[in-house]
C-alpha cells in the first residue's frame, strides 16, 4: 500500500507541513507562524537514548484527520527522491493520540519499507543478536538511506537506541546501517495502525515521518 508524499509542487500547504515539522516543542514558533485554518506538523522532543525522561505530549497535537487516516494494511512502501539519502537527524515524540518516529536527511528520501517483524532479531552485516522491547514490532529498511557517508564519516551521531516508554512506541533501535542500506526496529506496546508521511520541500529537509496510533 502506497501513501501519497506531501510534495512543494502541491502548494503552500505542504511547504508548510515541511517547515513545521522540524521544529522543538519548546519553541513557540514551531506552530505560531501558522494560521490557524492550517495544520502545521510538529514530532514532538527529541529524545536521547536510555534514561532520558518521557517528553510532555506536544501542545496543541493536530488531529488524526488534518494529517490522513492510519491504516492497519502492511507494509507500507514508498519510492526513493534521491539514489542517497544521508540520515541527518532520528527524532521520537508523543500526541494525544499517536506516538512519531522522525527520520530526517539532508537531501532527498530513501526508498522505504514499513512491515510488521517478529524476533528473534540480529543485526545486519554483524548477525549479533539484537533485544527490541515490546510485545509487537515494526520493522523499517531504508534502501539507500544511511548515516554512513561516502567518505566514511557519519552524517548522524546522534542515538540509535531509543527508550522512550510513550503509550505505544517503547522502543526504536537500530538495527544496521551497511553498504548504504539501513534498518530500524519499533518496538511497540501492542499491535497498532499507522500512519507514513514523506514531507519533502523547499521550505526545510527532508523527512520520514511514521505515526504509530495509540
């Protein structure tokens, strides 16, 4: 099932979209720029890995409605916009109704792949065994999206090991990044719908944003 990607040539509103999802909760300029008519899109606090404490929800969540439906048909897989797309930045925030994974890339999406997973799980390449918390799982491979940069830098230094113990996202762990393809793992309180979004415009860089229903 293919979701449709929120592109700038649609228009404003989805330039909007783009340059609002970026933004910290803390910041009130995140959503007051926007009129009030116009849903603007915001992932909630970045979290740090282990140990950091449960982010407030974020003020004023949009409804379900204003961002499309959640769906329960997996997998979900959408189309690249870039042959590579450098992960910049992994961000994980909660709502009132829904918990939000934000992948963000400095240039363009990779190709993707949401669908349901079941351990035992091993990381890639390394084949090590991998522990996911949770009682159901979401697994996501990015094909051609990496933090492993052609010049082997890293483009994100950032945590891959997320336990933020929202309502129904308790984990997102890595699960490999090699030969330009990486996998991440959500481990969830139980078996949920969800929602993707490709947000790609000249008002910010590009994300994937996966909303887990609580």
């Amino acid at each position: 099932m293919r979701h449709p990607r929120r592109l700038a040539a649609l228009g404003p509103v989805a330039l909007l979209l783009a340059g609002c999802i970026g933004g910290s909760p803390a910041d009130p300029s995140a959503t007051a720029s926007a009129p009030a008519s116009i849903p603007t899109i915001d992932p909630g606090a970045s979290a740090s890995g282990p140990g950091v404490p449960t982010p407030e929800p974020t003020a004023e969540p949009v409804p379900s409605d204003d961002l499309g439906s959640f769906s329960c048909d997996l997998p979900v897989v959408d189309d690249a916009t870039i042959a590579r797309a450098q992960i910049t930045d992994v961000r994980v925030g909660t709502h009132a109704d829904y918990d939000r994974v934000v992948f963000e890339f400095a240039d363009g999406l990779p190709e993707m792949t949401l669908d349901r997973a079941a351990p035992p799980f091993t990381g890639d390449a390394s084949g090590l065994p991998i522990e996911v918390d949770g009682t159901s799982f979401l697994r996501l491979t990015m094909r051609g999206g990496t933090k492993q940069t052609e010049d082997n830098t890293s483009s994100y230094e950032g945590p891959t090991d997320f336990d933020p113990g929202f309502p129904m996202l308790v984990d997102l762990t890595e699960g490999g990044d090699f030969e330009a393809q990486s996998t991440w793992y959500l481990g969830l309180e139980a078996e949920a719908c969800v929602r993707v979004m490709q947000l790609v415009g000249e008002g910010g860089p590009a994300r994937l944003v996966i909303d887990v229903e609580h």
